[in-house]
C-alpha cells in the first residue's frame, strides 16, 4: 500500500505550507498554514480543502509563522476536531499569533466595512479571535529528539530547525519510508537563533527553498542596520521598521542594542517595540533558553533600550512625540496591523525612513515598496513614498542556497527524492539546477499528489 503526498500549499509559493500525506486509510496534514500575498493566492484561503477537514487524522506543525500554522482555526472551525503535534515553542507562539491574526481579520473587515471599502456587503472575516483561541486547545507539545505516534503505526520526530523558536525539521515514518520535512531552515551563522541540526537520514525530502536563487551577503545585521540608523539619527527623521514579530523583530532589537552599547548609535536614539504580539515573544526568550544564543546579558540590554508599546493608545501618542526615534512594528511585510498607521503617517516625508527587514512575499506591500514604487494604496487611499527605503539583505532567518545545499548534502545516504517546496518559481527553478549533481529533485505543482 502506498505512500502519498498531496501538495496542498507551500508548493510555487513561499506561504501556505500544507502537505497532506495518506497511507492505509489515514490522513496526515504536515503544516497548516495561510496565504499570504497575492491576491490569486489569499483567496486560496476562502476556498474548501480537497480533503474534508473531519476527515484529518492529525496535523504536525514544523513551526508558529502564519504561513505554517494560520489556517489552523479555519480547519477547526471547518471540522476538524484531532490533534495538532508541535514543539513546546511552537505552541507557546501560536498562543500569540493564532488569536491576534483572527482579531487583525475581524479589524480588518470592521474597518471596510465602516469605510464601505469592500464589494462584499458585509466583508466577514476569515475567521476569528474566537476561533483561533478554540483551535489552541488541540495542540499537544512534543520534546525534541523523541519519537511519538501521531496515528497508530506512524512515528514522528522533532529535530531543531533554527529559524525561530520552535522551529522543528520533522522526519516521519511510516510504512518503512522515512519522510522528512524541513520546514523553515535557519542559518548557521544567525545573530539570534543557533544552528540547525544535522538532518537524520530520509528516503525523501520535502526542503524549503526561499533563498534557493542566492546568497547571503558577507556583512552581518549589525553593519547593515549601523549606517542608515546614523544617517536617519542626524538629520532627526523617524523609522519605520515593519518586522515579523517572531523572530525579526529581536533580531533587530538585540542588533540595535549591541550597535547602542559599542558606541556606533546614540545611546539615546529612542527605540519603540509598538507590537503587543512582538512585546509577548520576545518575553518567551526567557523560557526557551536553549534555542538561541541571547545570555542574560543581552536579554537585559535589549529590555533596557526598549519601550514596549501596549495599548493602541500609547500606539497613537507616539506620533505626538518629537525628535529622531525607531517605530517596530508588526507586520513585517505591511500586510496589516499597527505599522500600516506608522507608514500612514511618516512615509511622505523625505526626512523618514521604511527599514524593511527581510523577505518581502511577491503581491504584498513591502515587495512594492522594496522595488520602489512611488505610491501605495495603504488604507482606503494611495499613500506618496518620499521616506528613504532601506532594505536588509543580512537580516533574513532562512538559509541561503549554499547552507540549504550544505544541510541537505550532509544527509547520508543521500535522499532518493527531494521535493523543493515554500519557495518563489525563479527560487525553486535556481536551487534544484544547484541541487542536480546530488540528488533526484523536483518542483511539485499546487495541488499534485505524488506517491512515494
């Protein structure tokens, strides 16, 4: 009897990762995430499963990022009622992300609604807080480098995939075939989190391939962040830095203290972290000691040089404030949330800067600021980009092609199948020339099912 893997997302693009894998009867969803980007692409996210969610056996998540996790309540308000196997890290994430991404929804739709910006009347949510903090109570937490059964007869095993906390590379056997899925792999050399591990041995490989077409560049986030902060700190301007709340945004905050305390910014250059999900994140660094390379030491230095922002009044009072300062905000491709007020308000000015801190997803706002258009549409109205636009090439959590080649080459044996995944066509197209001259591999289309 036959293995299978349907590509249900994650599969052309670099968002909504979803490979459902059958055998016996049973049904296996690795990954459950959303659409992000272009609109052909979000609208996936209204459209049914070709599998009826009641019919899911169980789901594994490789990590909390929205692209991996986000349909999650949409499943389980859909019918889906198993359980949902992750890291201790990924739940404590998707306690955060989960709710705040249906609350963002239910803004969302409130907001066009008012401004009657919509076509559909009314607009709805794709769901809601409601439902994701439902959603939450099927996740059950697994250690590292232990194998559990998620079905009967099927094991699984955790192994740490850098990237962010909880990010886990997932092998999983069944039938005597060993599977495994990279999920989002880090970088060896990363400011924030430590290396990912070696991959264990696999008769196929599901790796992800976001940077698959190039190469991180020499120069770290400190020096990438250093000269723009200095120029934006002189001439007395405000910085817009969207971030992704997981990862990116301590990323930054720990670059920045460092640059603080060696003397390359002004101590006093205020700093402001205006997202309450980034606020409750980054607090979970102190429970996952392990996973990344922040000692006490840093921990406290990025507390001190850092005004957390809570309420969504204390968001507002910011723009009364005087003098150069630095605005984190979620999200962190301007897909929605509080940074789309910021760039509402500061994007015109020459003196002002947009610090876009890593991949920008083909369709969103931060791809076409980053490929200099002039104007967005940004809250109902076009919006004039006259602020400096700085993009971070080094900030980036995902390895690059040679440390994905170098991951996946030090599998020995050598993988009878590798399947490029969660990447960008020009991406998965680049990497797999790369990736010829070791192992068989292919680019999977939307919605194949290819058996094993």
């Amino acid at each position: 009897m036959s293995v299978s893997i349907t590509f249900l997302g994650g599969a052309g693009t670099v968002t909504g990762s979803k490979y459902l894998v059958r055998h016996g009867g049973k049904a296996l969803l690795v990954d459950c995430g959303l659409f992000q980007g272009y609109k052909l692409l979000r609208e996936r996210n209204w459209q049914p499963l070709p599998v009826a969610p009641a019919a899911i056996d169980a789901v594994v998540l490789t990590h909390a990022h929205l692209d991996h996790s986000g349909y999650l309540p949409l499943l389980a308000r859909a019918g889906f009622g198993g359980p949902v196997f992750c890291t201790a890290g990924t739940r404590d994430l998707c306690a955060i992300l989960l709710p705040d991404s249906g609350h963002l929804q239910e803004e969302d739709a409130a907001y066009l609604n008012r401004h009657r910006l919509s076509r559909h009347q009314p607009a709805l949510p794709l769901y809601t807080r409601q439902d994701a903090l439902h959603s939450l109570h099927l996740l059950q937490p697994r250690p590292w480098q232990r194998t559990f059964e998620p079905l009967p007869g099927w094991q699984v095993r955790f192994s740490r995939a850098g990237h962010i906390l909880g990010a886990a590379s997932v092998l999983l056997q069944v039938d005597g075939r060993r599977i495994l899925f990279s999920g989002d792999l880090g970088r060896p050399d990363d400011l924030l989190m430590r290396a990912p591990e070696p991959p264990p041995p696999a008769d196929a490989v599901l790796v992800e391939s976001t940077y698959g077409d190039r190469s991180h560049p020499a120069s770290s986030v400190l020096d990438d962040i250093a000269a723009p902060l200095s120029r934006l700190a002189a001439r007395g301007g405000v910085a817009v830095v969207p971030v992704f709340a997981i990862g990116r945004a301590q990323t930054v905050l720990h670059a920045i203290a460092q640059l603080k305390q060696h003397g390359a910014l002004p101590s006093a250059l205020p700093v402001f972290l205006d997202s309450p999900m980034a606020v409750q994140a980054t607090q979970l660094y102190q429970d996952h000691r392990g996973e990344h390379r922040l000692d006490s030491a840093a921990l406290q230095a990025m507390a001190r040089g850092t005004t957390l922002v809570h309420s969504v009044e204390e968001s507002k009072a910011l723009a009364r404030l005087h003098g150069p300062r630095v605005i984190l905000s979620a999200s962190g491709m301007t897909t929605g949330g509080r940074v789309l007020h910021h760039l509402a308000l500061y994007a015109g000015d020459h003196r002002n800067m947009i610090l876009l801190t890593g991949h920008q997803a083909g369709g969103t706002r931060g791809a076409r600021i980053a490929a200099g258009e002039k104007t967005i549409k940004l809250l109902g109205r076009e919006l004039a980009i006259r602020a400096e636009v700085v993009q971070l090439a080094s900030a980036s959590a995902h390895a690059d092609a040679q440390q994905i080649e170098q991951w996946l080459t030090g599998m020995q044996p050598r993988p009878g199948q590798v399947f490029l995944v969660h990447g960008e066509p020009q991406a998965t197209q680049v990497l797999q020339a790369r990736l010829t001259g070791h192992c068989k591999v292919r680019i999977p289309e939307y919605g194949e099912t290819v058996a094993l």
